[in-house]
C-alpha cells in the first residue's frame, strides 16, 4: 500500500517531466490538456487539445494513433498531467512528457494562453448529436453557427435546405425568391404549408426556419435574380450557395457571379423522377459552363411546372445538397466536386459521372472570354 | 450490345423506353446505330458528325469529350449515359 504523495513520486521518477522551455524545443509535439472542462473554458495554452484525465485512455488512440508521436501533457500544477504520461507510456507511446508546474506555472511565467469559445447550455444540447461526432465536435458546430448560406429559390429544393441549414445551426441563411405560396407547391416544398398560402416564399419560410431554430439570421430577398441585382444580394459576403433555381438563364448567371467571386456553389436539379447534385468550387473543379456549355433548346428544357415531379424527389435532392452544403461549411468529408450524382427515383439508383474542368471555358477556363454579366435570358432561348 | 441511358426529357423520342440497346466499337458507330434504331432520339443527340453541343455523352462514367470524343472505345458491358441539362428546379 502506498499513498497518494508515494504513488506521484514514483510516477514522476517513471516518466520524462519538461519545463515549459524544454518543451518548446520538442518539434511537431502535440499538447494535450487533461484538465476538467471547466478549467479548460477558463483559458489554456494555444494549439492544445482538450482530452480530461478520465478519457485519456479510450480517446487517445482516436486523437493521436501514431505511438511515435511526441506528446506534451499539462494539467493545472503537472500531478495530473504526470499519472496521465505513466498511463500513455503504458500504452505504447515512447515520447510522453509532462509539463512541469502545469498551466498554472504557464500562466504565472507570461505564456500565452487563449480562451475558448464556448456554446451556450442551450446550443449544447441542441446541437449535442453534433458535437457526439468527432469529426464537427464544438469546432466544427462554430464553424456551422459562423456560416453564411445562400438559397437561390424557396420551393423544392430549397425547402428541405432551409430546414435542415437551419436545423445544423448555420449561422445565417438568405433566401432569394419572388414567389408567393400557392396550393400546388404543398405537394413538394415542405417549409411552406396552409398557414402561409399567399404569402411571400420568403416570409413562409422564414416562419418555419424560425419556428424549427430561433437562433439563425434569416435575410430574405424577395425578388428574381437578376444581372440587376445579383451584386448586391452576393456583397452580403454569402460563403457558398445552394442553387435550387428552375430555370436556365438563373443557373448561367449563378454560375458567372460565383465563378468571379469564388464562391462555391451546390447545384441540384430535379425532374419527374430525375435528380442530379454536384459542386461546382471555383477554379479547384469545373463550373456549370464547363458541365454543360450550352443550355438545350427551350423544347427540351422543361420545367418542374410543365412536366411535372414526384413530390418527394426535391427532398432527397435537396437533402443532398444540404449534405454537402454542411461538409463545405464545416470543412469536413469529400465534397462533390467534379462529380456529377445522378439519382433516378424510380429504379432507386444513383450514377455518378466525372466532371472535368475545361481549359478552353468561356468564364472559369485559361483564357475567359466572358468576363461581365450577359443576357442571359437571350442566351437560354437561342 | 450496349445499354443507353435514355434521359427524362428525351424519353419521347425513345417511345417512353428508360434504356436502349445499341451497338458499335466506337461512341461515333454506336450513336450512327442508335440513330438507324430510333432517329427521333439519335438527332436530338447526333447529327452532322457531331455530338449535339448540349447533350453529354459518357461511356462508363467518362465524358466522352475528355477522353477521344467520337473515337472513344465503346464495349458490350459498356452503360452509356445522355445527359442534357435539366432546367431545375423548384418553381419559385
């Protein structure tokens, strides 16, 4: 039997302890803070990551699988921190050390320490299925609650957009649409319901992406996108869009203002039973013009209104694109670029086509030769 | 014998048919096949020697424009997909 004062002495005769000059010196270290997550909130020294003492052992492994790795481990004076480098050599780890004297010597001796940001009781438990996965965790939730979505159209595809942006805490979302809700768009465009028949899109779905999360900035442009206008809604610093126009000219002019400002753009397009979704992130892949340099003629380009679509098809499409909207914004996953999905509702399949850049592209190619916005309603009806 | 994806709005011109059946060695032999087959569909999407500007072929999930265009190998197992531009979109 020993105590707790023999127990820490011959732990720290069995592990390596650094000073904090000492340990600057370790290149590529990883620091890690086993303090309670109330001390960490109360500040900690940059670059740190954050695993408390009593998950060390089954989080370690996910954090930092190379055994090889040099570690630094600090708790508030280095007692912690030192049972916590016994238990790392134990499992394998040859480069542990302990930080003598802990953030508490660090702070005293002038460190620099940083203050987290931290989610409010009510965000954590409303984004707590979120922050459960390691890849969007807190970091990845503020980096949602910092973004700034724009939806070209309030109907189909935007509907489950908006819903599930807005379920996803991102932090403010504009939608452009000049429609008002008619009866024949409840077959499809779920944001929008009874209530608000005859109601700008706009405001409908403000209402229900107010009434699913209080705490997104919705800005609302009720009007069509234009050359006119397009300008001034995208110098609201929008950091991607998700395109779920129904018509050509709209989709060209999406794609030129995009291309020139790089902002990257979710494209979902539906008809009947038919969906395709791809990203199109400027000059990293290709843009619509390089996918599909010419719009079809009118006769083969009908719309949603003329030829119809299965109700439920804008909500897996625009789900998809919600999907990868959220990994843009979080900075997680492969995103879709220069791939093109294609989902066919009836047979339940989905197909996926390589999409290259062009180099001869009139807008995001070598030498553009577009280079100001055109007539794009001229353009759609050669 | 490959199969040919027949997209939504071009379905008309293949009597309502989801996929077709073609032959050729080539995109060029398979679309001059597809075109004696069913010419409604194959001059939506071929004609003159060219593939139409707004229609995209793929042979196995290939744009044939990135690869030989016209001379792009073709195989039995080969799934060719025509895709137009679909307009979009929710009305809004």
């Amino acid at each position: 039997m020993s105590s707790y004062r023999e127990l820490l002495r011959a732990t720290k005769a069995g592990i390596s302890e650094v000073d904090a000059r000492e340990a600057a010196q370790l290149d590529g270290a990883v620091w890690i803070d086993v303090r309670e997550g109330d001390e960490w909130t109360e500040g900690h020294i940059p670059g740190a990551l954050h695993i408390p003492r009593g998950n060390l052992e089954s989080r370690i492994e996910t954090t930092v699988p190379d055994h090889a790795s040099t570690i630094v481990l600090y708790c508030a004076v280095g007692n912690r921190s030192a049972f916590a480098a016994k238990t790392l050599g134990d499992l394998g780890y040859d480069s542990v050390h302990s930080l003598v004297g802990g953030f508490t010597d660090w702070k005293r001796n002038g460190g620099e320490i940083t203050m987290p940001r931290t989610l409010s009781p009510e965000k954590r438990t409303r984004y707590s299925r979120h922050l459960l996965i390691p890849e969007i965790g807190e970091e990845g939730q503020f980096r949602l609650l910092d973004s700034r979505v724009l939806l070209i159209g309030a109907g189909g595809l935007g509907s489950p957009a908006s819903l599930y942006l807005a379920a996803a805490g991102i932090g403010t979302l504009g939608i452009v649409d000049a429609d008002i809700v008619d009866e024949t768009n409840l077959q499809r465009q779920i944001a929008h319901s009874l209530d608000t028949l005859g109601t700008p899109k706009v405001d409908s779905a403000k209402r229900a992406i107010e009434a699913l999360n209080p705490d997104v900035e919705v800005v609302t442009y009720r009007e069509r996108l234009t050359s006119e206008n397009i300008d001034r809604i995208l110098d609201d610093n929008w950091d991607l869009i998700v395109d779920g126009a129904d018509n050509f000219p709209t989709r060209y002019l999406v794609n030129d203002a995009s291309v020139w400002r790089g902002i990257p753009v979710v494209h979902g397009s539906i008809y009947r039973f038919e969906g395709q979704v791809t990203v199109f992130k400027p000059h990293e892949g290709p843009c619509y013009r390089c996918l599909f340099p010419e719009p079809p003629p009118p006769e083969l380009a009908p719309s949603c209104a003329e030829g119809g679509v299965l109700g439920v098809l804008p909500g897996i499409i625009g789900s998809l694109q919600t999907n990868e909207a959220i990994k843009l914004a979080a900075g997680i996953g492969e995103p879709l670029v220069g791939r093109l999905l294609l989902f066919d509702a009836l047979s339940t399949e989905f197909n996926e086509v390589r999409i290259e850049r062009r180099a001869d592209c009139p807008v995001c190619g070598d030498q553009p030769t577009i280079t100001e916005y055109i007539d794009y309603v001229e353009f759609c009806a050669r | 014998m490959s199969i040919v994806r027949v997209p939504p709005v071009l379905r008309a011109e293949a009597g309502g048919a989801r996929e077709v059946q073609a032959s050729g060695t080539t995109v060029r032999e398979l679309l001059e096949d597809l075109s004696d087959r069913l010419p409604a569909l194959g001059s939506r999407v071929y004609g003159e020697g060219t593939i139409q500007p707004f229609v995209n072929v793929y042979v196995d999930g290939e744009d044939v424009r990135t690869r030989d265009g016209l001379d792009t190998p073709v195989r039995d197992s080969s799934t060719i997909i025509l895709l137009p531009a679909m307009a979009g979109g929710s009305s809004w």
